[in-house]
C-alpha cells in the first residue's frame, strides 16, 4: 500500500505528493492531468532514476474496462521500443491506484511551444512532425493505431529530442470495428469516421497530425466553437482551410500537405504515417531555405483555452445525434444542410428533449441562451464525463494555473488576479534563454489545477549570466586576481611586460578589456607590469662598490654570489655579472655579480732542450698558451731544439698565459 514519507508538507494540494507507491516509486511532483490520469514526476527508490509515474484517476480504476486500457497501453508501448516512443518501465497498481512507471522527458509539450510562441516557422513545424511521424509510423506497422494524437502528446526533450507520449486509447488495427459504445478521444482532433462510425484505423491519427500541423503553421485550431459539441460537427461538415488562408505567403505545398493529411474522406488521406512522412519529405526537398525559414507574419502566442483538449468519452448517441441532426437538416432545406453549427444544433436536440417551457420575460439587452442548444451542451457536459453538479463544484473551488511562462512580473501578477489566484513568493535566476525581467517557471506549473486563492510562486530572469570585466589597470595582480573572482570569472594565463607608467606587479591591460560582457565563468588573461625597461650597464672589471654605485643608479638591484672564479680579472674586481651587459631589464630587477679572485697559478714544465713540437705540446696540456720565436739565426739554419723559455721551468704562471720559447 501507498505509504507517506516524513516531513511531508500535508499543505500541499494533491495527496499523491510525497507518497510511494508499491513501496518503490516515490511521487515528487505535479506535472500534468489528463482526463483519465495525472502525470507525476518520480524516483524509482531501487534504481535510483528519475521516471514519469502516469496515475489513472481512482475513480475510473473502479471501472474495468479504463483499466484494461491502461494496462494494454503498457503492453503495447512496451512492445514499439522507437526512439521517438516515451518507453514504459513497468505496470502495477497500489490500493485504489492503478499505474504506469514511464520514461521522464525533461522539457515542454508542443502545446507549451504553442502557447508560446504561436505559428511556427515551417522548418521548426516539419522539424517536430517527422519525428512524431517516425514514431507513429512505427506503431502503425506494429499495427497499433494512437487514436488521440495532439500537441499535449507530443514531448519536446531539453535536448531537442521529440517523443511521442500517451498512448493510453492504443488498439490494434484489426480489432478497431465501428462500435454502439463511446467515442474517444480529443474534441478538436477526431475524425469524422470517428465521430459518425466510431470506426478508427492509422488514418484517424494522419487526420489529427494534419490538424496538428495546421495548427503549428497558423497557430490557431481549424474547427472552433462554443461548446465541443459545434466542434464536431465542423470535423463532419467543414474541410480544414489552407494555412496559408490564415498565413498569407505559406507555400502551397504546406496547403497540400495538410488538405491531404486532414481530408474529411479517409480513403483521400495518406494509408498511414509512413505514407505521411515519405509526403512531408517530399513536400520539404520541393522547398528553399527561405521558405522554410520565413517567419509568419504577425506570428505571436494565442491565449489557449484547453477545454476542448481533453481526452474524452463521447457517448456514440451523442455523435450519432449531431451526424444524424444535420443530415436532417439538409433533407428538409434539398440538400443545402445549415449555415449555423448553432442552429443546426437546437433542431437536433428537439429530436431528443421536451419542447421548451414558455419563456420567462427577457430583460431588455440580456439574450438568453436557446434551451435546446443549452441542453445539448449540458448533455455533452455529461458525455465528456462532467456531471453538471460536479463541474458546478470544482469551478466554484479549483482553478487551473495559466500560462506566465516569458511574461513580466506585472503581467503574470494581472493574470494571476484574472484566474483567482495570488502571487506568492518571487525569486529571480539567470537564464541564457528567457529575457531578464520575464517568468522563467512557476510552482505550480502552468495547467496545474489548484485551488482558488492560492498561491502561484514566480521565478523571473535575470538574463544570461553574464559580467562586465571590471577595469583593473594600476591595480596589484592579488587584488585583481580576488575581483575577477567576485565578479564570478576566472582568472587565467598571467603574463608580464614592460610599462613606463604602470607600476611593477599592477595589472597593465585584460583580455578581454574592461567592460566586455562575458558569460560568468570566462577565463580572463591578465598582463602585468614589469616596469619601466632598464638597460643592464657593463661593470665587469670594476669595483665591487663601482659596481653596485652603476647598477643602482640604473634602478637595479645587486647581488654579489659569495662563490668568487678564477679569471683574468684581477683578484676582487668582477669577473662576471648577470644579466650580461646591454641586456634589456625592467627596473627593480636584480643583477648578481660574481667577483674574481685571481687567475689561477700554474707550475710552468721546463721544456729546455726539448723539440719544438714536443715542448709546444706539454705547455698546451698544462693550460698555457704558446708563442715560438725563432729569432734571427734560427729562421736562417733552421733548429728545432728550444733554447730558452720566458718563464722558467719550476715558476708558477696564471693558467692561461702564454709562454714564449726560443729555437736556436
């Protein structure tokens, strides 16, 4: 049995709501009603997923028949495994609550798409019709028929993907005979064979696609009217109109799409969806890139109103009647049939109720209704499952939430006002899609039935989640660093370059630069500051203190390395420095000085009396430069033999130095 969570809140308004049913799938969320069943949002607890949990009303589980339907839309959806199918995990029931664990879509309807938006772009109508086309397709050749095809129906993912929902009113081809018992079905989307033979096969959903798709194009249904019962005698009586009767420019293949799609003679329409799609695509290649993108002229979104968008039991008397009434009518008028839905309507609903009471004094500037077109919308009433004391009740105690979706907080408020209903809380969110300042959600969503005089809680926009990079010129890298980050953006590569005005380690320049709009989040480059250019001075050879007094002067700093190097220099002056001489520093840098002690003392080999090449060699191995001076004798007679040498043999000489021999 169905078992409640703790620290439910017991305020909320259906009892469902933090409940498990079967002790596995626990119910979160609203998200919408049927006429048959309401849809939550819920966690499979085993599996740990989030599913779409589709609960048929207890009143109707009671009746065995809506059960057998329900259970056999879990067989049969779990039979079609398409990818544009809202697939069935599991079938179960609970106490009074029979059930449907299915896959959860994440997004909107296209009737949420409509409502919005209005008449589509063609491309963006043929973009949602293939993939529900795909999917039909596929039950057709399974050999299912829908039978309740509508924008309710039809799930637009958060990630663009179009599934086919519902098929609650599945039934299998070869069984689908006329029937003496009901009509189901969507007001505004049966066929006529439906409504005057109860006979459905694929071509009742070609029909309602061929509506749907009118009503992408246009924005607006093709058969309206007071009550659902003048609707159904449109669906009988009047074709569905060119869209572009509505639209002015429309192509006319998008006409012929529809005219064939929503023929009132089933054998005119396509055999099924395959048919269908293999037309769309052949109606789409005819098309050029500018006809698939032409924005409808004055194309904006249209206040719905989804009483006619129920799923429905119609008593087959009650179709039969409209059928037969104007049928009636045309005999008696030869043949030319009622030019008013409404008239037509009253003369039937004498076949079938008292003649009316003399009527009461009217008062001056009130038209009452007539009684026979008042009882037959009380009877439809009835047939679509509404006991008129019931329909009384809940419209006097419930109200449904309306649309506020891209609206402003004043306006969402005024409809709020409009539908009974008070504003609750308001919170704002960034949003990359909705304008700032306009209802992003809302809690309850929108078609949720509440009560009257409660609250609807708002999020609205705060637009795309962006930052102006601030200006950070002449500003500390830490400090810079810390501001990006509060302003929500990231600091990122950080280079250094020279700058006669900005001070060392202060932010010369942003990529982006100040005042760039960025999404929060972006990475910033930062250049900083090296300071001003220095060239390094030539000190080798001087002083330690001559040396330090030049390099300051040039603004830089010095350090003297304690390890001091053998070097020509003379002990105590510098032997080297870095950086070198004429190298390009920024001032403050440090230049390190590293000091001579000296050349290094080598003991020098006697070479006396040796051969030249000999002696040359030995003086070259010992770290000495040599020189040979022949003198004038030896360049005449030509010895080999050293005579002499500077520096003698035994004596100590800088590494390095050169030693000059004489050969006599």
């Amino acid at each position: 049995m169905a078992r409640t969570l703790a620290n439910v809140d017991t305020t909320l308004s259906d009892p469902l709501i933090g409940q498990v049913l079967d002790d596995r799938y626990r119910i979160d969320a609203l998200i919408a009603t049927g006429g048959m069943a309401t849809v939550y949002r819920a966690v499979d607890t085993r599996l740990d997923r989030v599913l779409a949990l589709k609960v048929m009303h207890p009143a109707l589980a009671a009746d065995a028949s809506f059960v057998e339907r329900f259970i056999r839309e879990a067989k049969s959806v779990a039979r079609l495994s398409h990818p544009n199918v809202v697939g069935v995990y599991d079938q179960g029931t609970d106490g009074p609550y029979v059930y449907l664990a299915m896959e959860y879509v994440p997004g909107c309807t296209l009737r949420d798409v409509l409502r919005e938006r209005g008449a589509l772009r063609p491309r963006a109508a043929l973009d949602i019709l293939e993939p529900v086309l795909a999917a039909l397709g596929a039950a057709h050749r399974a050999g299912f028929v829908h039978r309740d095809m509508k924008p309710e129906n039809v799930l637009i993912g958060d990630d663009g993907r179009v599934k086919v929902a519902d098929f609650g009113l599945v039934r299998a081809v070869d069984t689908v005979t006329s029937t003496t018992g009901a009509v189901l079905g969507t007001v505004s989307y049966l066929a006529p064979e439906q409504i005057e033979h109860g006979t459905a096969d694929p071509r009742v959903d070609v029909y309602a696609c061929g509506v749907v798709l009118y009503e992408m194009l246009t924005g607006g249904k093709p058969h309206s009217g007071d009550s659902p019962a003048q609707v159904l005698y449109q669906h009988l009586h009047a074709d569905v109109p060119a869209p572009s009767d509505s639209v002015p420019g429309l192509p006319a293949e998008l006409d012929a799409l529809v005219a064939s799609a929503a023929s009132r003679t089933a054998g005119a329409r396509p055999q099924d969806a395959v048919a269908l799609l293999a037309d769309v695509r052949r109606a789409r290649a005819g098309l050029t890139a500018a006809q698939l993108d032409a924005v409808p002229p004055g194309a904006r979104a249209t206040e719905h109103d989804n009483a006619e968008d129920r799923t429905s039991v119609i008593p087959r008397a009650a179709a039969a009647a409209i059928a037969a009434g104007t049928a009636a009518s045309r005999a008696r008028h030869g043949g030319a049939g009622d030019d008013d839905p409404d008239a037509a309507l009253h003369r039937t609903s004498r076949l079938e109720v008292p003649p009316p009471e003399p009527p009461e004094p009217r008062r001056r500037g009130v038209r009452r209704p007539r009684r026979g077109t008042l009882v037959v919308i009380v009877a439809v009433l009835a047939a679509l499952g509404l006991g008129v004391g019931v329909w009384y009740i809940n419209s006097g105690q419930f109200t449904r939430v309306p649309q506020l979706l891209t609206k402003t907080e004043a306006q969402a408020k005024q409809r709020l006002t409009d539908a009974d209903l008070e504003l609750g809380s308001v919170k704002q969110q960034y949003s990359d899609t909705y304008k700032r300042g306009t209802v992003m959600s809302t809690d309850p969503k929108a078609g949720s039935r509440i009560r009257r005089h409660d609250t609807v809680d708002l999020t609205i926009s705060r637009g795309p989640h962006t930052v102006h990079v601030p200006d950070l010129q002449d500003v500390p890298l830490n400090q810079a660093k810390a501001q990006l980050e509060a302003r929500g953006l990231t600091p990122g590569m950080v280079t250094k370059a020279f700058s006669d005005s900005v001070a060392r380690g202060a932010v010369i320049r942003t990529d982006p630069a100040a005042g760039t709009v960025r999404n929060a989040g972006s990475a910033v480059r930062i250049t900083v500051s090296r300071g001003k250019p220095v060239d390094v001075p030539d000190v080798g050879g001087e002083s330690v203190a001559d040396a330090r007094s030049d390099l300051e002067d040039a603004g830089l700093k010095v350090k003297v390395s304690t390890h001091r190097v053998n070097s020509d220099v003379d002990d105590g002056k510098v032997a080297t420095q870095s950086p070198g001489k004429d190298t390009r520093v920024a001032e403050g840098d440090t230049v390190t000085l590293t000091i001579s002690k000296g050349p290094e003392m080598v003991e020098v080999p006697d070479v006396t009396g040796e051969k030249v090449d000999d002696a040359k060699q030995e003086l070259t191995d010992a770290g000495f430069k040599v020189e040979i001076d022949r003198g004038l004798l030896g360049g005449v007679f030509g010895g080999d033999e050293v005579q002499d040498q500077s520096v003698e043999g035994g004596d100590k000489a800088p590494k390095g130095s050169t030693i000059t021999l004489d050969v006599g």
